[in-house]
C-alpha cells in the first residue's frame, strides 16, 4: 500500500492500544483477520512499534511469564491450530510483515542475558563469539557488559524468539505437558526447516518488495569469514575482543542464503549451545586465557571504555543450569535427520567437485552451503550436547528420545533420500563414502558409546524399554562395515605426532582454497591431521583418548553382556512364574481364591513386565548380545562358556539369598553389585509384615467398607470385653485354649524376622482380641453365601443356617485346637 493512505490509519500508539485491548476480548481468529489486514494497509513505520509486542505475544515472554499462544500446547485437535499455522506460514502474513519491516532496516533488541550460557560468559569477558551470528550486534551502554545487547534485524529477533520459546520454562496448566511431535511447534520447526533448507531447488525469494527491490541480505559475512569460522575454534591463538568487532563488506554470494545461515545458526545456538561449568573451563584453553589478559591490559590504557564491573572477565560469570525436556530433544532429533538429508541432497557432480572448484560461479551458495553444514555448524555443539545429556539424563525409558537423537546423528546414510532398499536394515552395509564422515565425527561414535555402556549397566534390563534401547544401538552398530570405519579412525589418531609435524604446514586451510571433503585419494597423513584436529577441537589437547576397541573397552562390554545374560534369567523366572500363576487361576479368582500374602510377590516384576512384553524383553536381549559379539568380535565359545557359568550360579535357590552386602556400623550395607543384583530381580530382601494384623492394607480380594466396619464392631467388643478375654485366655482348662485358639495370633509368642538394618529381633506378644476381619473377604462371604443357599435348598431357614455354621467353626476350631499340633508335625 502507497503511502498516500497513511493520514487515513490509525496512530501508532492507538493501534498498539487497539491491538492489546483486542488480544484480550475477541477470539483468535478474529484477531488474525484483524492482523492481516493491518499488515496489507499499513506502511512499515506503524507497523514497526507493534512488532515486538506481537511477537511476544505469539511465542510468549523471554522470562517465561507471558505463555503467548502455547504453540507447544496447541495440537491438530485444537480448533485454533490451523489458524495459527497459516498465520505463521513461512509464506503467510507473519512473514510478511517480517520482509516488509527487513526492507526498512529496523532494528530490535535483545538483552545478552538471554543468551546461552557459554555465549554470554564469552560477551561478558570481553570476547567476542566464535559464531559470526553476533557480530556487529552489540550494543555498549554505559551501565558496563551485564548490560549489553544485541541489536537484530526483524529476521533475526523473529527468529530468536521463536527458538527461545523451546527452552523458555513456562508455567502450563495442570495435568498439561508439551512433549507431542505433532504440536504446532513441532510441526512450524519441521516447515521452516523445509522452506529454509531444502533439499530440492533454493530458497524462495521474499514475498515482500518495495520500490528498492527485493529484501537483501542485512549482515553480509565478512570477506575474510568464510564458512570455515563456523562452529570451528579460530585458528588464530588471540580472540576478536568485542571492542574490535570486524567490519563486513557486502558479499553477493550471501544474499541468496542469508536467511537459510541465519535460521540454522539461531536453532543452533539457542538449542545447542549449552553445557555444565565444568566443560565450559574445559574448554577453554591457556592460550586463550592468556589471550585474554593481554587484551585486558590493553584496553585498560584506554581513555574512554566502558565500565566493566566487578567480577565480569572472570569464569564466575558462568552460571547455567541446563536441564533440556524430553520435548527440547525431540526438536533437535527434527533438526538433525532435516540437516542430514539437506546435506545429502548435494548434487552428485558438485560432491565430487575439485577443491579449486569451489570458488567457480557455476557452484551457487545453497549447494556449498550443503557441502559444509554439518561438520562447521553443528558438529561440536550437538556433539557436547549428547554428551552432557547422556552423563545427566535419569535412568529410564524417557532416555529413549536422546538415544534416537544419537542414532539419527551418526546414521546420515539414512537419509539420502534413496527409495531403493534391496536390503533388511540389519545386513544394510555402510557404503565407504561414508568413510570420512566417521573419521571426522570419531569421539560422536566411540566417547558417546562408552558413556552408553556406563548407563547400560546401571538399568534395569528386565524392563523391555530399556532392553530395546540396549538392542538399538548394538544393533546400529553391528552394521557391516561401521565397525571397521571405526577402527581405521582409531588407527588415524593414534598415528606418532611427528606425521602432523612433517605434514602440517603442507595443509590447506579452507580459507586458503583446501577442501572440507577428503578425496579418495588423499595421503595418509592429512586423514591423521583432520581426525586429531577433529578430536582435539572436541575434548582439547589435553584429553586421554580411550580405544572402543581396546581392552579396557572390551572388559566393559564384557560385564553389560553378564548382565544382559542375567536380565534374561530373571525375565525368563519371571515369565514361568507368571505362567504358573495363570495357570493356577480360576474363573473365582476375582473373589481372591490366590495367595493373601502380600510378601508372595515375585522380586522384578512390575505390571508392565509381564506376558508378552517379557517376550519382547527375551528377544530384545537376545538379539542385542548377537549384534554386540558382531561388534567385537567376540568368541562364541567363551560367550556360551560365560553364560552357562552364569546359569550355573544363578539358580532359583540363589534367588532367595539377600543381596551382596558388606557389614557396616549401622549394619549391612548393599554394594553395585548388591544393587544390580536388586535391579534386574537376582535377589531380593525377604520382607514381611510385621505392624499389626488389623491395620494391613485393604487387599483387592478385600471389602474396603466392610473392613473398616468389622474393624470399628471389633474394636467396641474388644475395648469392652478385653478383661473378660484375658482372664478366659489365662485359664489353663479346656476353655481356656478354646479362648486362645479363637482370640490370639498364633504367632504372637514368635520372634519377627529382623531387617538386615536392625541387629535387635522383636517380640510380638499382642493382647488377646477378637478379629472379625476375615468376614470382609469377597472368599469368606462367596463360602457363606453357598452354605445359605444349600441350607436353603435343604429346606433350612436363615436361623438354622446360622447356628448351623457357628456349630461347624465351633467344632472345626475344637478339632485343631486338640489335634492341631500333631498334624502340623506329619
């Protein structure tokens, strides 16, 4: 729209005041009709002062406390989730109102402390990003470095928002949590990514144009930053002080992909960028600090600088607990198998391009773009990801969404976009293309399987969630060919150090014309050069490399089989007795024809842990110790030798012994072994009741009204009459053991079973007391029941019936008190 309509429009601040007032009485649909049209009638000055507050409005506050529109919350059953989507379209009226606001160069701001960890620690000691995404951005107020910003196109401040709204901790409704693929979230992330990085054509071009031209692009890289400054360490020893940002110069070629760069690198910080204090020291090398000193000391003989205060500069300033969702890991898995197949899509002339051919008009930007992505974007911040993930994620199935986020990763021959599959997915060979893509990703695959094996032998195996994912990743890995990609990797970084030396200075960097993908023929020692660079760039040059094909490794593997060999075992106890159960169970079990004993309950078993998933759990572990021998090569004489020795000393009577424990002050005390030993129900704690019989859980085969009533009946009697029922239990005659036999425990003079903590036995010696409780049991009143209908048969009435049964319990109660003691001996 021209603006010779302006005079015609609302102000500004009346528009804004509509706006607020509207997004709190009218629906949303309403509402997003309303914003359409604003943003087809209005020129880019009125519309520039509502765009912050709608964004914040869409995805919410930074800190949480405005929710905006749940889009982690909004699902295909909502009705406005298809509103949302089209107005949020890469194409729809949100976008467009972006482009239009691009072409003004309007800037919006965003505090530094709202970055990640590791990004803001840098900023506040006076380093400027390795990422080149916050370059030239910030800006210095006079408050000193806690309070800077960065000043960011529309673009770019849409864009930060909308990945910040993943990790933001937002106070949901009750009984409401955000972990579905299928939310608008979820689904606006999977578009982007589509639209932004495709996998086939290029990038459309902006919707918007005004009488400039189409939008182009606002931070153009610097001439001397290529691609090879991305997600890589620099290589120069002295760190860009952010006093001393770089100037940029246009670049055409970057016009074309700028908001492809921008999108990727905004999900790559936000999401990627986080790790524990202890990695973040790591990280940072002497040559660094020392760096850093000397450009403090030369900073401070400047006359007018800002004010740092005090305690900034220093590693302090690093404090970022990080504890990604369930949801969060779930959105970088979309990222990663999105950026695998946006890389696989490079053309196959361009992928075997000569290195000196990069640098040809007829390679576009997207296509080089592709070439690169993986390893100079995301390779070491989801690398560090996984890793702190993996060392901090609860031991349960919930860890099933990191694992797939690790498989996908490592597997990009996955998604090459191929139809043909002649073969299973067991005995699919891994084509030998993929060989520097193993090499350069080395520790993803060997650190990150050794950190596995650790959690793997602390997890209960039994459970068939935890099974699948131990049977996942041998799986992955018994792929033909993976392995011995692997140990050829190995091999390349245990070279001598002196094959860098001679080779070094003959290695092209990227800046200087060299290439990312090795050729087939490249020498020896430059594929020892990009593995130790590769590994030393990841855990530094001090780390103490562990082989996954060594002996310690395979001592490792060695112990996760003992355990998968046990887990069988007692899935296997657990099944027959589970069977045996069944079979023993008739059509009357509903009225608790089984046993009463709360204590019968067989050690590992848990509800989900039964029948047919105990048979995906045998399997599960069955075919994860046939990929794991694969894997290592493992004699199947000596893993049949092992497992039969386990059966041998795992038998059912060992299943009754207690637990591996050692004697301590307090008594005994359960070691690991002693806790895997409970883990995967091997042993167990003999445990019984021990409180009084008449506070015992209701039981399910229970009345719960009529337990508590006949408790209520028997309490009465028992407060009235308990003198009386002494004095009858003391009496030595016959009534007298008639008494004790109906009105005491017969147990009441025997010494309870101790617990392993306590060393002093306890003496139940309880008061005689009438019980009615067994009345309240569904067996109890189904045998009254028949007896009445017999009686009734019979022609007896109620009356008769019922002196009829007391006479039998009288008698029956007689028999055993006079022969109960000699027929409890035979």
């Amino acid at each position: 729209m021209s603006y010779m309509a302006a005079p015609t429009l609302q102000q500004p601040g009346f528009l804004l005041a509509n706006l607020k007032n509207d997004s709190s009485t009218k629906p949303l649909i309403l509402r997003c009709q309303e914003l359409v049209k604003i943003i087809d009638e209005y020129p880019a000055k009125e519309l520039h002062t509502i765009f912050p507050w709608l964004v914040e409005t869409v995805f919410g506050s930074l800190d949480g406390i405005i929710a905006g529109w749940n889009l982690r919350l909004l699902h295909s059953r909502s009705n406005e989730y298809n509103i949302v989507l089209e107005f949020l379209n890469p194409s729809g009226p949100m976008m467009k109102l972006v482009y239009k606001l691009q072409a003004e160069e309007y800037k919006y701001e965003i505090p530094v402390n709202y970055l990640p960890g590791p990004v803001k620690a840098c900023i506040q000691e006076g380093v400027l990003p390795d990422c080149p995404l916050f370059h030239n951005k910030l800006q210095f107020p006079l408050s000193g470095l806690l309070m800077l910003n960065l000043a960011l196109n529309p673009f770019e401040f849409f864009m930060f928002n909308f990945a910040y709204c993943l990790i933001t901790p937002k106070n949901y409704p009750l009984g409401q949590h955000a972990s579905s693929t299928d939310s608008a979230y979820f689904v606006l992330v999977d578009t982007y990514l589509k639209y932004f990085l495709p996998t086939e054509g290029s990038v459309p071009p902006s919707p918007f144009s005004d009488s400039r031209g189409s939008v182009t692009a606002p931070s153009p890289r610097s001439s001397s930053v290529s691609f090879a400054g991305y997600g890589v360490h620099s290589p120069s020893l002295l760190k860009h002080h952010i006093f001393h940002q770089p100037s940029v110069n246009a670049d055409p070629a970057a016009q074309e992909i700028w908001r492809s760069e921008t999108l990727l690198q905004m999900f790559v910080e936000i999401w990627l960028h986080h790790y524990s204090l202890e990695m973040y020291q790591k990280l940072q090398s002497p040559q660094v600090k020392l760096a850093l000193l000397q450009y403090r000391l030369s900073m401070s003989s400047m006359p007018c600088q800002p004010h740092a205060p005090p305690g900034s500069g220093t590693l302090h300033t690093y404090q970022e607990p990080f504890s990604p969702t369930e949801e969060h890991v779930l959105v970088v898995r979309l990222l990663v198998k999105h950026l695998h197949a946006f890389s696989n899509s490079l053309k196959p002339e361009q992928l075997s391009a000569s290195p000196s051919a990069h640098s040809h008009t007829h390679t576009s930007p997207l296509e080089e773009f592709k070439r690169v992505v993986m390893q100079r974007f995301v390779q070491q911040k989801l690398y560090l990801f996984l890793q702190h993930c993996f060392g901090h994620w609860p031991l349960d199935a919930s860890f099933r969404a990191v694992l797939e986020t690790w498989l996908s990763y490592i597997q990009p021959w996955r998604y090459t976009g191929e139809k043909t599959n002649p073969q299973p997915d067991q005995n699919r060979t891994v084509p030998d293309k993929w060989e520097s893509f193993v090499q350069e990703n080395l520790l993803v695959y060997t650190k990150l399987f050794q950190v596995f094996l650790n959690r793997a032998v602390r997890t209960d195996l039994v459970n068939a969630k935890n099974a699948l994912m131990v049977f996942r990743v041998a799986k992955v890995f018994s792929q033909p060919n993976l392995a011995e990609m692997i140990q050829k990797g190995e091999q390349l970084f245990l070279e001598p150090e002196h094959v860098l030396h001679h080779r070094q200075p003959r290695y092209l960097t990227p800046s200087q014309g060299g290439s990312f993908l090795s050729s087939r023929q490249r020498v020896v020692t430059d594929m020892v050069f990009r593995v130790k660079s590769q590994v030393y760039a990841l855990e530094g040059q001090d780390c103490q490399y562990k082989q996954m094909f060594g002996s310690e490794l395979r001592g490792a593997v060695m112990k996760l089989i003992q355990i998968i060999a046990q887990a069988r075992q007692t899935a296997k106890r657990i099944s027959d007795h589970s069977n045996e159960v069944a079979a023993n169970t008739s059509f009357l079990s509903w009225f608790g024809f089984g046993s009463p004993d709360l204590n019968n309950t067989f050690a590992g078993a848990e509800p989900e842990d039964s029948g047919e998933v105990l048979k995906k759990t045998h399997e599960f572990l069955d075919r994860a110790l046939e990929n794991l021998c694969q894997i290592f090569k493992l004699n199947q004489g000596q893993l049949t030798q092992l497992i039969s020795n386990l059966g041998s000393s795992q038998d059912d009577g060992n299943s009754k012994q207690l637990p591996d424990c050692i004697h301590g002050e307090s008594g005994l005390i359960l070691t690991d072994l002693g806790r895997r030993q409970i883990i995967n129900g091997l042993r167990r704690f003999d445990i019984h009741y021990q409180g009084d019989p008449e506070l015992q859980p209701i039981r399910s085969y229970e009345s719960a009204l009529l337990v508590r009533l006949f408790y209520k009946i028997s309490s009465l009697v028992n407060n009235r009459f308990g003198g009386h029922m002494n004095a009858l239990c003391s009496r030595p005659d016959l009534l007298g053991r008639l008494g004790r036999h109906y009105l005491t425990d017969p147990d009441s003079t025997v010494k309870a079973v101790h617990s392993p903590l306590s060393r002093r036995p306890l003496e139940r010696n309880r008061e005689p007391r009438l019980s009615l409780r067994v009345l309240a049991s569904y067996r109890t009143l189904l045998l009254l029941l028949l007896f009445y209908v017999l009686g009734a048969l019979l022609s007896f009435g109620p009356v008769s019936s019922t002196l009829l049964i007391l006479t039998g319990g009288f008698l029956y109660g007689l028999v055993m008190m006079l022969f109960g003691d000699k027929l409890k001996t035979h």
